[in-house]
C-alpha cells in the first residue's frame, strides 16, 4: 500500500488541477521555501556517516550525463532535460515508500547534489555570458544549499541540537508533507501539459537512452562501494540504481524561462514524467522483499 502512496498523491494533484489550479502557487512556495528546505537542514544537522560522498556522487552523476548529452545534442535544454533529474519531488516520496527512512536520507543528500548542479548547469548552459560571480552568487543564495549549509554548520558548533525532540517532530511531519506537495504539484503540472503521441515516443527513447547509460554509472559507482567496503552503498544500492530512471527536474523548465524566456522544456518533462512512472512502476515491483 505504501508504494501506491505516490500515485495517490499525484492523482489527487489532477483532480486539484481540474478544479483548483491555482493551487499550485501554495503548494510549490510551501514546498519550495518551507519544506525541502527544512528536511535538508535537518539532515545535515543529524549528519551520518556517507552523507558528503552522496551528494558528490549525485554531483558527478548529473554532470556526467550533462556531458554525455552535450555530445549528442547541441540544444543545452535538451541536455539539461537529460541530466537534471526529479530526486526531490518525485524521487525522495518513492524511496520513502519503497524503502523507508534510511533510503529518504540518501535521496535528500542526492537532491541537494543535484539542486546545485541543476543550479550550475542552467545558468552556465543557458546564459554562458554569465560572470562566474553571478554564477557563484545564483549557487549560494539557493534554498538548498543555504539549508544544506547551515544545517552542516550547527551540526559542526552544536551538535546535540538534533537531539531535541521538538526539531524530530517536524521533521516527521514535513517528510509526508513535502512528498504530498511534491507529488500534487506534479499532478497539477500533468493535467494541464499538452502531452502528443510524438512527444511520448521521443520520450520513451530518451528515458532508456538515459537508463542504460546511468544504469552503467551507478553500477560502476556500486562496484567501488563494495570494493572498498562502503556500508551506506552495499545495505542501499536500490536506491542509488532508481535514479537513472527518474524523469527529468521540473525546475528545469522554470531555469529555462528565467535564462531563456521559453519553455520549450514543459512538454518533455511532461512526457518524460509518463514514461518515467511507468518503468519506476516496473522497477518497484522488481526490487526483492517488497
């Protein structure tokens, strides 16, 4: 029952689309300013073991695949659409259903990872005549990283601070909150995208194409885990194989309208989306001991 929890979510955002879109305002500055930022500073606060090395892995990863699209597509929003992944909204709702807390902690050091490489790779790919300051200030002044930030530093000058209860609460309210808004955003967005049998096509091929050659990165980043002995990648490496298969960020569209002024990129994250939810659909009932 739990991994229908996402799709409950997602389906009750397209009714609310139907009837109430404006929603989505409310829903997004919630989750945007509030929630995601909360439950990555708590994160850092409760800081464990493992959790630099996966937000560089999430870094390196979405790089990777940036560049690898680069190579075999001039379009910058195509290669963004390739490579800057749904880990929050989409994502971190899944691992929690498919694999509980400890996979949710993965997935929201990767989120941060990836919000600083999405943050990075629009403005650097979108508006290359940036100055590198504008592009260090876009970076920092974001609510991730500054969650991320000073979560890590309070964890570092008071670090029994993540033992207060009150603190615990909040986070265990805004974990099923930010899935919830997450997944209603993301259904609000569905209902009203124009979504064509060509876009869905063009969408199944990039969505394997995108499978295969990240399936072949995490398989090489699990590999290391285990040759050198890393628990947090041995006990997890279901959740590090379900990101490949994540459709692509729908920040990115917003980044393609405040650098570019389009937003050509909607249709195919729409489609992706689809196409997406279906092979993650595959994927939930192939991973054991579910």
């Amino acid at each position: 029952m739990m991994t229908l929890l996402p799709l409950l979510y997602m389906l009750g955002g397209m009714l609310l689309g139907r009837v109430y879109p404006q929603a989505r305002t409310f829903l997004a500055k919630g989750l945007t300013l509030i929630l995601i930022p909360y439950v990555i500073f708590y994160n850092l606060l409760t800081y464990q073991p493992g959790t630099l090395l996966v937000a560089g892995f999430a870094i390196v990863f979405c790089t990777l695949l940036f560049l690898i699209a680069r190579r075999l597509s001039e379009d910058p929003v195509e290669a963004l659409t390739f490579s800057y992944l749904n880990i929050g909204w989409l994502g971190l709702p899944l691992a929690l259903a498919l694999f509980g807390d400890a996979a949710g902690r993965i997935i929201i050091v990767a989120y941060v990872g990836g919000s600083v490489f999405g943050n990075v790779a629009a403005a650097a790919a979108l508006q290359p005549q940036s100055s590198r300051w504008v592009l260090f200030k876009r970076t920092v002044t974001a609510w991730p990283f500054l969650a991320a930030v000073f979560g890590g530093v309070l964890h570092l000058i008071w670090p029994t601070l993540g033992d207060w209860t009150l603190l615990g609460h909040l986070y265990t309210a805004a974990k099923p909150l930010m899935s919830i808004f997450g997944m209603a955003i993301l259904g609000i967005w569905l209902y009203h995208a124009k979504i064509t049998g060509t876009a869905l096509h063009q969408a199944l091929h990039t969505t394997l194409k995108r499978a295969l050659i990240g399936g072949l990165l995490v398989a090489g980043f699990i590999g290391l885990g285990h040759y050198f002995a890393i628990p947090l990648i041995q006990q997890h490496y279901w959740v590090f194989l379900m990101l490949p298969l994540l459709p692509p960020a729908a920040n990115t569209v917003v980044l393609e309208t405040y650098y570019l002024g389009t937003g050509h990129s909607a249709q195919t994250i729409a489609s992706g989306t689809i196409i997406s939810l279906g092979l993650l659909g595959i994927f939930a009932l192939a991973v054991p001991g579910l």
